[in-house]
C-alpha cells in the first residue's frame, strides 16, 4: 500500500519576511526577530550539493593584501567626515536614515556637489522628486557643479545604465524604497524589490569601487524601514536625527565597517542650506547678564563630543487637584524620579503641589544619567526661586538614596567646561584630573549638592509639625 504521506518536497516551510528565520508551521509572531505577522508560507527548496568551484583569485597572506585601495575619500564636509571616520572608502556602500524633513536630501546634495570633480564624478539619481526640484534647491544651498549629475529615475535597469554612462566615483540615491525591478514581483519598497535593488547596488559598488550613498525611510517608531536584511548589507548605517522646530541635526554611526561608532556629526539646518557646527555648544547655552532661578548648567556627551546643555525649570502653584509635570528635551521619567529624591532626601515639600515644566534649551536631548544633578538643582532652584551661579556646571548621576554617582569622562566633561569659561562645578567623588584654573567641588548626595550653595538657596518651610519641632 503506498504511503499517504507527504514528502519533505512537498511539506509546505515558513520564513520571516524581516530576519530570513525559517520554521515548519505558520506562527503569528516570529521567535527569532519577535516581529508580528511577517511569517509567511513558501516551497521549501529541495535539498542540493555545491560541488567545489575553480579558483579565479588565490589567497595571499593578509600582510601581503594593499590596503591602500580603502583609502577614504574626504566628502567635503568634515562633520560627515568624522562620523565616517575620515570619508567614504572606494566600494563602501552607506545607508542614510532619518525622518522625513529632518534634512536628509539637503545634506546628501550638498555632498553630492563638494565631493564632484574632475576626477571624481558624482551621480545623483532621485526618485521621490523631479529634476527641477532637485535643482531648485541645489540653486538655492549653492550646490551647483560641472561634475555633479543628475537623474530622476525609479527603475533600477535604468539606474544601471546611468552607471555604464557617467561613470561615477560617488553614487547617490534618494531614496532606495523608491526604485524597482521589473524583473521582481511587488511594489517598490518591499522586501523582495528592496532587497534586488540594494543587492545590486552593493555589487556595482564593489566591482566599479565607487562610494553609494543610500537614503532610506523610517518607520513611526523611528526603526529604518524595510528589511532588516539592509542593514546587514550595507556597510555604515547612519542615523539622522532632529526635531524639525528646531535647528540642530545630529548624524550618528549606528553600524560603521570602516571607523568606530561613538562619534557624531553636529550640523545647523537653516534656510541657505545645512552647515555642519565644529562647536556646537552655544546652541544649547541661553546668554545672559544676570542669573536667573530655575537654570543650571551640565555637560553631555554626544558619542566622544562633549557639548555643554542648559536645564531649565519652573514651578508654579497648581489650580488643579493632579500638578501637571511637562518635560521638553528630557526623559519624563528621570525627572519625575529627581522630584521625588529631591522630596524624601532633600527635604523639599514645595515640588508635590506645583505645576512643574522642564525643558532644555536649543533642542537638545538629554537621556544620560549625567544630567541627574544639574536637573535636580535646575529643580531646587526653581522651587525656592534662588538662582544658582552664572559660571557653575553640575555633572553626576543621582540614585534614589540620594547618593551622587560617577560618571563617564568626567575630564572631558570639564575640560570642555573650562575652554567655555566656566570656572566651578560640582562633580560626584574622585573626578581625576582637574583643568588649571577651574574650581571643583566633589559631592556624595544630593544633600551635600544643595548645602555646598546656602547663599543662594532660601530655606524651604518645615514639611510637618515635627520638622519644625
């Protein structure tokens, strides 16, 4: 009696659309990834054997291997550039994300102009605009140049031509969920035609050793859309980031085959263009002649940039039974932890009842632990309506116990203070060595922070009749 049986041929497999992992029976949520309705069912391929190949390039010993071919190649815009780690290596294929308006295009046209010349051409392929418009803003941010083409086209066949025809050194397309392949079912940005259209680039890039800089889209929840097979792909993801009311961009290396990871590119987003900012500390600074209450001073780190920030506060009485807490530029967490220590250790019975806004000031964003202290003083002198000195910086991370802890690069931190001119600053123990010239006072909690200025901090009232006993 034959079998009834199906073959392992004929035995239908499931695969993750977004981390390739393959199971036998259909799930809701992929174990491998956790992401939810990308399994789907496809023919399990039938089981084959690769014979060994002939050899066109025999292996050297890698001391015998040039490396001057991954030279990079300067951008023309030396905040890129750091984030790069000094360029764009000949091959190397860059994915650019961001949300849409945070600048992604202008920064990408810039480059595209100040990297073109003689030598080295420039093709600029964008598929989400016409020509005319991209070169209306190339008029308007001055990135017009002899050696700098470009092309508006959505097929990849068609991109590839563009190759053979200019080619050029640097390759930019914006953005590659845009471009298809006739020769791939589905609609262009899905995983089957990203994937083919950023395959084929990437195996352009290599054979020709031409840069290609990839624009793509994001998702609401901030994550780069499409599969995550790109990401792998690539060679440097970088992470555009911005509030769009505000003027400051930020460029981070989310993945960087050639550098390290930890710098980032600070840039000024205007209406003449993008310009990128070596010192970007007075866009977070709020200049003034007298000292106001409710301010105080810290120093984060941007990847290995420190960048000094300014923390704001401001307590007023509450016509509501629940005080509103707001926060602009900071974790509504963290300052709601810093209300509470400054209440129990502090002994600061005033914030409980009060409406309470924080914010920072230039758009920056501070998550770091670091800002702990300067919060909770920008909240202490807000709550008392003294203010805190004009030259003084607050760096540390404070525990629930109250307890203010060491952080990371606490000599950058200061030496970054010092060359801006301030000249005191509290830090948690030990800080290392001291800039010449610059004042610190080392503090174990959060008490010692509140005691070290009593001349200009007013007495809170007593919390109960115990207190005042």
């Amino acid at each position: 009696m034959a079998a009834r049986t199906k073959t392992t041929k004929d035995r239908p497999s499931y695969r993750c659309t977004e981390c390739g992992w393959q199971t036998a029976k259909w799930l809701g949520r992929c174990s491998e990834c956790q992401a939810w309705g990308t399994v789907e069912e496809y023919g399990a391929p039938a089981v084959r054997t690769t014979s060994p190949g002939r050899v066109t390039t025999s292996a050297v010993p890698i001391g015998q291997v040039d490396g001057r071919t991954a030279t990079a190649r300067s951008t023309g815009v030396p905040e890129l550039d750091r984030v790069l780690g000094g360029g764009l290596v000949p091959g190397a294929v860059v994915l650019v994300a961001g949300e849409p308006g945070v600048g992604k295009s202008t920064l990408l046209l810039d480059v595209a102009a100040k990297s073109a010349s003689e030598e080295h051409r420039t093709l600029y392929v964008t598929g989400e605009e016409s020509a005319s418009q991209v070169r209306l803003r190339a008029d308007r941010i001055k990135a017009i140049d002899d050696n700098l083409y470009l092309a508006a086209e959505t097929d990849l066949a068609t991109i590839l031509g563009h190759l053979d025809a200019v080619k050029p050194s640097l390759l930019i397309l914006d953005s590659v969920q845009t471009v298809a392949s006739p020769e791939i079912d589905g609609a262009p940005g899905g995983m089957s035609q990203v994937r083919e259209v950023a395959g084929a680039l990437i195996r352009a890039s290599k054979e020709r050793g031409m840069s290609t800089l990839l624009v793509g889209h994001v998702t609401k929840d901030g994550a780069i859309a499409g599969p995550r097979l790109l990401e792998h792909l690539v060679d440097v993801v970088l992470s555009f980031e911005g509030d769009r009311h505000a003027r400051l961009r930020l460029v981070r290396g989310v993945k960087n085959r050639y550098g390290t990871t930890d710098e980032v590119g600070c840039f000024e987003l205007h209406d003449e263009g993008i310009t990128g900012l070596a010192d970007p500390s007075g866009l977070f600074l709020t200049r003034r002649a007298e000292p106001v209450p409710g301010t105080c001073l810290t120093v984060t780190l941007e990847g290995r940039r420190p960048l000094v920030a300014e923390v704001q506060a401001l307590t007023v009485d509450s016509q509501i039974p629940s005080p509103r807490r707001t926060t602009s530029g900071l974790e509504t967490s963290r300052v709601s932890m810093m209300l509470a220590v400054l209440e129990q250790r502090g002994k600061i019975s005033a914030l409980g009842k009060r409406d309470i806004y924080s914010a920072t000031v230039g758009g920056v964003k501070l998550s770091e632990p670091a800002a702990d202290l300067a919060i909770a003083l920008a909240l202490a002198s807000a709550a008392s309506d003294t203010p805190l000195p004009n030259n003084l910086v607050a760096i540390g991370e404070v525990g629930l116990a109250g307890e203010v802890r060491r952080v990371t690069g606490v000599q950058r931190r200061l030496s970054e203070a010092h060359r801006l001119g301030f000249t005191h600053a509290l830090v948690p123990s030990d800080p290392g060595k001291i800039p010449a010239g610059m004042k610190v006072i080392e503090v174990a909690d959060i008490g010692d922070a509140l005691r070290v200025l009593p001349r200009s901090r007013k007495r809170e009232a007593p919390r109960d009749a115990e207190d005042r006993r």
